[in-house]
C-alpha cells in the first residue's frame, strides 16, 4: 500500500511538472507570435473590424426552381448570367431561366450518376460527368436549328473517356479546353474538339492516389487552377 501511494504521489508530480512545462512553453511562443505580429505590423482581423460598419443585410430566397426528380449536385451560372444550369441524379441536365423559372432546354443523359456539370464561355456546351468516368459535352445551340431560339439543340458533341474513376469536377477553360478532376487521383487537361488529353496531371506521386474532389480556374490568368482532395 505504502509503494502504491509513493508511485501516485510520484506520477501527481510529474504531472504536475509537465503541465507548468507545456505552460510556460505556451506562453512563450504567445509572445513570439505577438512580436512577430507587431515587427510586421500586422493585427488579427476581429481586431481590426470591431468599428466596421455593416449593412444589416437579410438574406430572402427569390425563386424555387421545381422540376428535377432526383438530388441536385452540381450547377453553376452561365456567363452572362441569364441561364443556370443544374445536375441531376434523375439523369438530366437542364437549363433554367432565372428571371421567370422556366425550362429553357432539359438535356437527357446516358448516365444517371452524374456529380458534376459546367458551361461553356459561350453557353453553347455543356460537360457533366460522374460514376460513369466520362465526360460528355452537349451542344446547346446549333445553326440548323431554330434560329430565335437561343437553346435548340441537346446533341452530344463529345465523349470524353481517359479517367479511372469517377468525375467529380469539370470547368471549362476556354471553348475548346475543359479541365476535370477524378476519383484516379488525376486532373486532365481536354483538348475537346479532338476529344483527346493535353496534359494530365496526378495529386500525388504515391502508390495510393487521393481522390481530386474539386477544382476551379483563376479568372484573370486561366493557366492557373487549384485542385482539392
């Protein structure tokens, strides 16, 4: 009894020791970031914005866009922004007016797995892609179709297969290049009139590659994106 107090006693003190340690040692590297902080002269944020004056702005939803029968994944505006398009698990792509609701064109697809989707600059493609591993451009418009209707085709234009897994992103770069992002680990490059591959490139180098969920393109210099995993 008397060896089992004396080993608690012990421990109690290490403990004890360990913790004014970890203290002390916190502490210090507080006064290093504060120091380093002011020969910067930088200040935290909620500093800064305590006397910052703000619009009491509410948030109102404007619309609901009822018409898909699956769960939405994926949309994005288009560049003008007077169309949206969505994603769906019902197997559609549609395209939406903003300003009244309606269907401007809903586009069928092979695949009902599709997660993501994404217009041209020009709004006359559209990409989606999913668990099917394929990229499949839609052409919107087309010449011989009816000339006052901005949307009038729903043709595939492209197929675009080279990913080992699932396609989770897709954004275009210019009309004619399209970037996605994949379950494999990869990102590629699409050269889509020749439906071909310009530059693939890979997460990491590791035998067990980590999943590219997302990417996006810098507006002001479209050679240069960002990928997440």
């Amino acid at each position: 009894t008397f060896e089992n107090r004396n080993l608690n006693t012990m421990a109690s003190e290490i403990s004890d020791e360990a913790l004014e340690d970890a203290e002390m040692q916190l502490n210090q590297l507080g006064l290093r970031i504060q120091q380093q902080r002011e020969s910067q002269n930088k200040t935290i944020l909620s500093n800064v914005s305590d006397d910052a004056k703000t619009n009491n702005y509410k948030p109102s939803k404007r619309r609901e866009y009822p018409g898909h029968f699956g769960k939405i994944y994926a949309l994005q505006w288009g560049s003008d922004s007077k169309t949206i398009l969505t994603a769906s698990q019902d197997g559609k792509l549609i395209l939406w007016n903003p300003l009244t609701g309606n269907k401007y064109l809903a586009v069928s697809l092979d695949s009902s797995w599709v997660m993501a989707c994404a217009f041209s600059p020009s709004c006359k493609f559209v990409a989606s892609g999913g668990l099917d591993n394929t990229i499949t451009v839609h052409t919107t418009y087309s010449p011989q179709g009816q000339a006052d209707i901005r949307y009038n085709a729903r043709d595939v234009f492209r197929s675009l297969e080279k990913h080992n897994g699932y396609v989770s992103c897709v954004k275009f770069v210019g009309e004619n290049e399209l970037l996605s992002s994949s379950g494999d680990g990869t990102t590629i490059l699409w050269d889509v009139e020749k439906a071909d591959t310009t530059t693939t490139f890979t997460q990491n180098t590791s035998n067990d590659p980590q999943d590219v969920m997302s990417i996006d393109i810098n507006p002001k210099t479209p050679n240069l994106f960002v990928s997440s995993s």
